[in-house]
C-alpha cells in the first residue's frame, strides 16, 4: 500500500493540470500598478480550509560575485531568510519595501569545509507585484523584487570567540550545570578540531526576534541557539536523544558520516519558525533520523521559549509524512518550515534539480502545506531515546498519526517562471530556477485582501561563482550561479495573527 501522501503528491505534479479545482479568484481593489489580468489560481485543502496559490509575481537576485562588507562573496543566503520585525512597508504606488536578514550556511565548501565564521546579512527590498500576463525579459522581470545588500553581523560564542564552519571532528564536554543547575549552560559542542575549539555552525534557520534576538537552527548539532543582536550566543537547546548524531555510543557532530542513530549528515534542523501568538519555537529535521529508516518520516519539535533564561522545555514532537517523488522510490527532503496558524505549517520539500544542481528537470519543489492538529504528540515517550524508532525501517508504528500533508506551491511552474524570463528543462544557464530553495518569509498584501499573503522564498546557491573571494582568499567555483529570490502571492485564513506578530505590526 502506497502511503496517502504520495497520492497528494503525484497530483501536484502535474502542476498545469489542477487550475480546474481552483475556486473563483477573488478580484481585489488594484493593489499593483502592473496589468492585472487574473493569473490562474491554485488551491489545496487542509482541515476543512481552503488556501489558494496566486502564482509568482516577483523575482530578484544577488549576483554571485557580489560581495560583502567583510570582503567575501555573499553566498548560501538564501539557507534562511526572515522579515525584520518594524521593517515591512506598503508605499503609496503599489511597491512595498522592508528589511531581509538572510542566513548563510556554512561557507563556499566544494573542496571540504573551511573556517567560515557564521554571519548573517541584512538586505533592503523594494517589491513591484507583477500580475500581468505578458512575459518580462529575465533583465525587466528583476525590477520587480529589487535588492540592496545593507551589513553583515559576525557570529561568536559569548567571549568574543569567532563560530566556524569546519566539520566538528571534537566534541566539547557540556559545562557544569547543563540540564540542571544553569539554564544557560551549553550541552555538548560541536567544535572544529583539538587545536580549534571554537563551536562549529552550519546555520540554515533563523528567526528574529521583535527585540533584535535571534533564534538559529543548524545542522551539525543538530541544535538551536540564541543570539544577542550583536551576534553573541545566549542559550543552546539541545534536542533529545533520538535526534543526536550517536557512533560508537557517543555523540560524534562530524557531518562527514552518517551516523548509527540520530540525525543523518548535513540533515539537521533545516526547518524553523516560530509561533508568536504563543512563544512557541518549531525546528523540522530535513528527513528521518537513521534509526527511523532515513526516509519519509521526519520528525517537527516544539519547544516553548516564552521564558527563554530558563532550560527550555519540550512540549511536543509529531512525524511529519514528507513528499515521494513521482517514481515513489525518493524522499523529497525538507528545507525550510514556516508557521501560518495553530497547527499548520508551510513546508518547503525538493529536489536537488537546476541551476547550481544536478541536471535541468526538476521533479520537486514546492511549498506544500501540513496540519498537526489530528497528528500523535510523541514528545517525551520511549521514541526520544534511539533505541526505540518511531518508524523502523522507514514503516511508521501503527499507533501513532503522522502530521496531514498537501501539497500548494509549485516552484517550477513553467507559465509561471517564463512571465519573469525564466524556465525549467534546458539549458542550463542563469535563467534556469535555482536548485536549492531552503528559505520562506511572509508578509501580508494588506486591507484590501486581508488573508492574503507575499511569500518570499531564497534560494542557497552554494557560494558557485567562477569570481569568488572566500576567507579573503580568491576560488574559481566553475560555474555562476546568482542568489535568486521569488516571491508569490498566496491566501492562508488564519495567518494574521501570527504573521503580524513576527513583523511587528
Ligand atoms: C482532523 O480530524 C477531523 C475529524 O475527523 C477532521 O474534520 C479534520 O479535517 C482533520 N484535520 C486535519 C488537518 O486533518
Ligand atoms: C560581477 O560580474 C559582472 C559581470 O561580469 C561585473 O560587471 C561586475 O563588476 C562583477 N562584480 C564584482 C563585485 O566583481
Ligand atoms: C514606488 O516608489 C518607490 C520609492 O520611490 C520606488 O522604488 C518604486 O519603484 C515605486 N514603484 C512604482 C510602481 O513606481
Ligand atoms: C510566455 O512564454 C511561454 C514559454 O516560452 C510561452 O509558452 C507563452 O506562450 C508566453 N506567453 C506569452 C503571453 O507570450
Ligand atoms: C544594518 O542596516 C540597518 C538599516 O540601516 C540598521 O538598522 C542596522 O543597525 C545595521 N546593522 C549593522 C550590524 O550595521
Ligand atoms: C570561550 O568560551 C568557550 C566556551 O565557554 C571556551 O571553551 C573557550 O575556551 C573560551 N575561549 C577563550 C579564548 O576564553
Ligand atoms: C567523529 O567521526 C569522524 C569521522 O566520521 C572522526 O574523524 C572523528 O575523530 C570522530 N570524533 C570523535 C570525537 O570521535
């Protein structure tokens, strides 16, 4: 028996097809100055409610050689992006402008990690809606999602010691305190090398607190760390033990390997977002721990942070059923999570296909929707020990629901990427969509559609340029790929309140 997902899945991949089902379009007051010829909607049902998909209506990019205030290329932005809270703006011709912070990963790494300190980048927006149906050249189509690189913030731990990217090849013990005594204390650390023992980041999420905190999920750890504004380390959560990268019996961070319980390598905690209507803290592991078959079923956290100077507690974990792709054999790992209403989520689940990627086709890469509300909260049950897999060999236990998964956003919609000059298939070349989409923000279009939403998503372009500067030093990539940006217009009832929290307003 095929698992129910893959049903709703193999339905989204016929992209074109599933107009048919989409409910009227409601027609706004002009709220862009472009044409505004209806595009074709797209819409998905979760737990009795209705969202609707209004396609792409704008794009930008970073070229890939531009650079950053430390001299380095700016690269893997788009591993996570957020909306800084009091920045987001709707002016008075139809354009909108805010703030982006954006999280790179962990360094250009082609030939093997390097000591890139973690950092993140604020960049000025200025968004053009475009909704008509004629189709912009790819040079026109950037006008729509203009983007400034402003300044960087450097990452340290609470010392003033600089965050590297290098694989943790050494585990440093957990200070005095840790889980009991001290809230602050740190748990085990992934650090670089004996000669090296600064903690290792491979950052992919990030949410930024209406107080200029920040909260970062990284892969290595997997962990969640909090930040000071001024990129200093506050607090470390560590997850239970199901999720620690465990060899031999003892927690090993290195990325090199897999694992033989835990977290697979470089499949951390892509996913995090953050319910500000409960101060509730959501990380998503990018697919199946090893003792749950490395598969389809991952796991999502819940973590309440409404008092973050004390140790952090677990308040609920379920199985989230991820994508197959079309032949049904492959898991289409998850990048990025992003909260829209109690229980429901974004998911942005794909293939490694485009440009910077692995061939021209691409098979998967959407921003799917899932729901928690019937799903079985396993948090602190036998299942946070690796001994006792909630799916063994990749079977789920038949007690236990998994989260309810529908597919919405289709990022490789051809009709959609050629109004902004762009496609999927050959050749592959800057027009090409970009492989690695790991990031999404919202933001709301405003009165005149109140449940209506931009999504802006990034894409992680792996720092590839044939001109790039990395630790000062300069590297031929072989290949530019740009950092490309996409925004769509989407209708989630129920995200106002959490959505207006996270911008501050
Ligand atoms: C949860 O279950 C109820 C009752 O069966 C159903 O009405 C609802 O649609 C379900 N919600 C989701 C998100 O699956
Ligand atoms: C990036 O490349 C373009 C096109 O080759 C060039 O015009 C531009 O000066 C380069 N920018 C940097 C920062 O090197
Ligand atoms: C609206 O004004 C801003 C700021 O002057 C400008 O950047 C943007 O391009 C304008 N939008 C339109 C549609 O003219
Ligand atoms: C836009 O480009 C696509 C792909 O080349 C093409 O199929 C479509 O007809 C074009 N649309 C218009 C309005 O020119
Ligand atoms: C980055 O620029 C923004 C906008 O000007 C400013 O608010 C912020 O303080 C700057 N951050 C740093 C680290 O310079
Ligand atoms: C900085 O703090 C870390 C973590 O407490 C510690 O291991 C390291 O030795 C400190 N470094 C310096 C230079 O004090
Ligand atoms: C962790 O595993 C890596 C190789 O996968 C090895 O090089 C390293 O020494 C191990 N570290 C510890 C602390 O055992």
């Amino acid at each position: 028996m095929l698992p129910p997902i893959l049903l709703l899945s193999v339905s989204l991949l016929a992209p074109l097809c599933y107009a048919a089902a989409a409910p009227p379009l409601r027609r706004e007051a002009a709220v862009t100055p472009a044409a505004d010829a209806p595009l074709p909607a797209v819409s998905a049902t979760l737990g009795g409610v209705t969202y609707v998909n209004h396609g792409l209506i704008a794009f930008g990019l970073i070229p890939n050689n531009a650079t950053e205030s430390t001299g380095d290329t700016i690269g893997g932005i788009g591993s996570a992006i957020g909306l800084k809270p009091g920045t987001w703006k709707a002016l008075d011709n139809g354009s909108y402008t805010g703030i982006l912070v954006v999280q790179p990963d962990r360094g250009y790494n082609i030939i093997g990690t390097i000591d890139y300190q973690a950092r993140r980048h604020e960049i000025e927006f200025t968004l053009t809606p475009y909704q008509g149906t004629a189709n912009l050249t790819f040079t026109d189509a950037q006008q729509t999602l203009q983007l400034t690189y402003l300044n960087t913030t450097l990452l340290f731990e609470r010392n003033d010691t600089k965050t590297s990217g290098l694989d943790p090849q050494v585990v440093r013990p957990a200070q005095p305190g840790f889980g009991a005594s001290d809230p602050l204390a740190d748990p085990e650390m992934p650090v670089a090398r004996k000669d090296e023992l600064h903690l290792t980041l491979d950052s992919e999420g990030i949410i930024v607190n209406p107080d200029g905190t920040f909260w970062l999920s990284d892969e290595y750890g997997p962990y969640i760390y909090l930040f000071t504004g001024d990129g200093h380390i506050i607090q470390t959560i560590q997850p239970p033990p199901a999720v620690l990268p465990i060899v031999n019996g003892a927690v090993n961070f290195s990325a090199i390997n897999d694992p033989d319980t835990g977290r697979q390598a470089n499949q951390g905690f892509e996913g995090l977002t953050m319910d500000f209507t409960t101060n509730t803290l959501y990380a998503m592991l990018q697919s199946a721990t090893v003792q749950d078959g490395a598969l389809q079923y991952t796991r999502l956290f819940a973590y309440d942070v409404s008092e973050p100077s004390v140790s952090v507690p677990l308040i609920g974990e379920w199985v989230v059923p991820l994508p197959l792709n079309s032949g049904g054999s492959n898991v289409e790992a998850s990048s990025e999570i992003h909260f829209v209403s109690p229980g429901v989520f974004l998911s942005l689940s794909r293939d490694g296909n485009g440009h910077g990627g692995s061939g021209t086709k691409i098979k998967y890469k959407q921003a799917d929707l899932f729901s928690i509300a019937n799903a079985t909260n396993i948090a602190n049950s036998q299942y946070d020990s690796p001994d006792t897999p909630v799916a063994p060999k990749g079977k789920l236990i038949k007690t236990v629901t998994p989260a309810t998964y529908v597919g919405f956003v289709n990022y490789a919609d051809p009709a959609g990427l050629a109004r902004f000059g762009m496609h999927v298939g050959d050749p592959d070349n800057q027009m090409l969509i970009n492989a690695k989409w790991e990031s999404l923000a919202l933001a709301p279009v405003g009165s005149s559609a109140p449940d209506d939403y931009f999504l802006f998503t990034a894409s992680d372009n792996d720092f590839l340029t044939e001109d790039g500067i990395a630790l000062g030093e300069p590297y031929n990539a072989g290949e530019n790929v740009d950092n490309q940006f996409f925004v769509f217009r989407v209708t989630l009832p129920g995200a106002s309140q959490g959505v207006n929290l996270a911008l501050g307003l």
